[in-house]
C-alpha cells in the first residue's frame, strides 16, 4: 500500500491509495457488498456509475459460503468477479449487532449465527484467518463495537480489549494484504484519544474509527467525527466506518477523513427513496404517476438519462426488480458523483463554499 496526500484545502484533503488490485482517489465511497455483491448491481455496472472500492462482509463470508469455498475459487476478487480493490470488514461490527446472545471473552466472542443458530467463535486471530483466505487488498482488525449507551467503565475495558485484539491481528497480517485499525471509546472523547494513541503506536497501515452512527445523537457523532481526524496519522488513510448520510460526509471530509462507507443509497433505492441533487424524492408517491420528466435532470447517470420519473413510479408500484435496479444505479452515482464534485473543491481550494452551496440546495433525507 501507498498512500500520498496531494492537496489540502483546510483540513479537508484529497489523496491517491495505491493497492495491489488498483489505485483509489480520496476521499472515496465505497458501495458495501456484503455478501459479495452490491445488492442490484453487475461488477460492471458499479464500474460504470464510478465505483473504485468496495466492501464485503467477513461475518456473512464466513458463515456463507465459508471462506474455504472462497479460497478454492481463487479468492474473493475471482469469485465475485470484481476487479478493483476490495476491503473486508472485521466482522466485530455484525456480531455486535446481528448476535444479541454473543458472549465476549479475553480471546473472542462465542455466538449464534443469524441464520441457522449455530455457534460459532471469531477472535483476532480467525477474523485475521478469514480476511487472509478472503484475500482483501484491506483487512480491518477486529473489535469490539461499543453499543450506545455504555457506560464510562464498560467502555474503557472494552477499549482496552480492542488494543489487545488490535495487537494480535497486527502480529497475524500478511503481505500485500493492508491492515486498518478501529479507533473505539463511544462518547468519551478522552477513551477516544487514549484509543487512538495506543494504535498510533503499533504503526497500522490504516485507521478507522468505528463505534459511531450505532444510535447515538447526531450531534455527539458530529462532535467525534470533529475531533478525531486530527489524532489519526496525517500520512496515513482516515477511514470513518458506517456514516453515509452525504450531510455527515461532508463534515467528516472537512474534519480531514479520507474513506467512507454505507448502505444508505443501496437500502433507501430498495425502499423507493431517490437522491437528488435538490433533496430526496420518494418515488413511489402518486405524485410522480404521470411525471414525465428526468428524476434528475442535473444527473448524468443511466437511470437519469433514459427514464422518466412516471416509469420509475410504474416500476416501484408493480413491484418490477428493473425498479429497484434502476433506483440503486441512480443512487450510487449520485453518491460517487458527489464524491468527485467534492475532491475536485478540495483541488480548487473552494471546499467551504461548495460544502455551504451543496447544503443550501439539498434538504438531507
């Protein structure tokens, strides 16, 4: 991996991340495949509407259809059939929150599979086996996710098994595969710093913060978001886990973060939810039966460019899968395409201007 920062407008900064599977313009969103597939799109359709990343799910992986199925076709690159980097989460993160009778211990967590109810144990150590049989270009370390609320004690302990689990995954990485670490602490910004200080310290090719967006009040995510770029390395990748909503990245861009993930425009396309460059448009409203026009006239995108939001409504209502297809090609171009508009203000060191004239026409969903 190689990472260079090119430009800086404020705290704000574009970037080049060079992996093996190809090179990433920062800041940068990642479509999230969580099974190894971006729900609605073909490989080549992601690449069409701009995607250079995305991120599969080591938990899902691992429970379907095991990473040794996935190792046998040649990894998780060949058996998706996906060309450009790949970064795989850790898995802590859906034990967290698909497991509610997961049990945690000094070595991993013991618990039943969403699926079937089987048990199951993650560590570091498997989590890092997996990610490795996997064969990400990124491999995040595996965590604790903090649930929200959580008190001052809970959370400090597990912050320090975090650390612990960091250390082991950081002893069990493999080259040329890059790992991340995961910055916890919940709401305490003084957990927050001693976590980011200690994994400073083993020198990770990466750095996350995860433990945000898990319920807490946006205000308090705005606030970690505001504080905790500037305690990641400068010469090192800022990656801020789960936070999509484009108002939310722009203030994580400001505060000097690089990578971003999230399910919002894959989910809210299922649901009929659009997004435009003047706010949302809930395309399954009657309103839209005999409007005739483009969704966006200001997208460039293939939904945009050949179908009317009369049809797209048609398709919603009828329970049509074209629908639901042509709702998430909009939806991830227009998030990619907000993310170039955004590196481009960075380069032009018209970053603040852009981020108040985006804010002023979008009303936020």
């Amino acid at each position: 991996m190689n990472f260079t920062v090119s430009h800086k407008d404020g705290s704000a900064r574009t970037g080049r991340l060079a992996l093996s599977s190809g090179t990433l313009h920062t800041p940068v969103f990642m479509p999230v495949g969580t099974m190894g597939a971006v729900k609605a799109m073909s490989p080549r359709e992601l690449r069409e509407v701009g995607a250079e990343i995305i991120l599969c799910n080591t938990y899902h992986l691992y429970l379907r259809p095991g990473e040794d199925t996935i190792a046998e076709a040649g990894g998780l690159h060949e058996f998706i059939r996906w060309d450009g980097p790949i970064l795989t989460d850790s898995g802590g993160f859906q034990v967290y929150s698909l497991s509610p009778l997961r049990k945690i211990g000094q070595d991993g967590v013991t618990f039943k599979s969403h699926t079937d109810g089987s048990t199951h144990f993650i560590g570091p150590r498997e989590s890092m086996r997996i990610q490795r049989a996997l064969g990400a270009d990124i491999a995040m370390a595996f965590d604790e996710c903090t649930p929200y609320p959580s008190s001052y004690e809970y959370t400090l302990k597990s912050l320090e098994l975090t650390t612990k689990w960091a250390e082991i995954c950081l002893r069990a990485a493999t080259k040329p595969q890059t790992l991340f670490a995961i910055v916890q602490g919940g709401v305490y910004k003084d957990l927050r710093l001693q976590s980011a200080a200690q994994l400073r310290d083993l020198n990770f090719g990466g750095y996350a913060v995860g433990g945000v967006s898990v319920g807490e009040p946006k205000e308090i995510m705005h606030e970690i978001i505001g504080y905790m770029a500037s305690e990641l390395p400068d010469d090192k990748p800022r990656y801020l886990m789960g936070v999509g909503f484009p108002e939310d990245i722009l203030a994580a861009v400001e505060a000097g973060f690089d990578m971003f993930d999230c399910v919002i425009p894959t989910r809210t396309a299922r649901h009929g939810t659009l997004l435009t460059t003047h706010g949302r448009v809930a395309i399954r409203n009657s309103q839209f039966r005999r409007d005739h026009t483009p969704l966006d006239p200001e997208c460039g995108c293939y939904t945009c460019r050949n179908f009317t939001r009369s049809y797209l409504n048609h398709l919603f209502r009828a329970r049509e899968i074209l629908g639901i297809r042509l709702n998430t090609i909009h939806n991830l171009y227009f998030y990619l395409d907000f993310m170039k508009k955004i590196r481009a203000a960075i380069e032009q060191d018209r970053f603040n201007s852009f981020k108040k004239d985006w804010l002023s026409e979008y009303r936020g969903i």
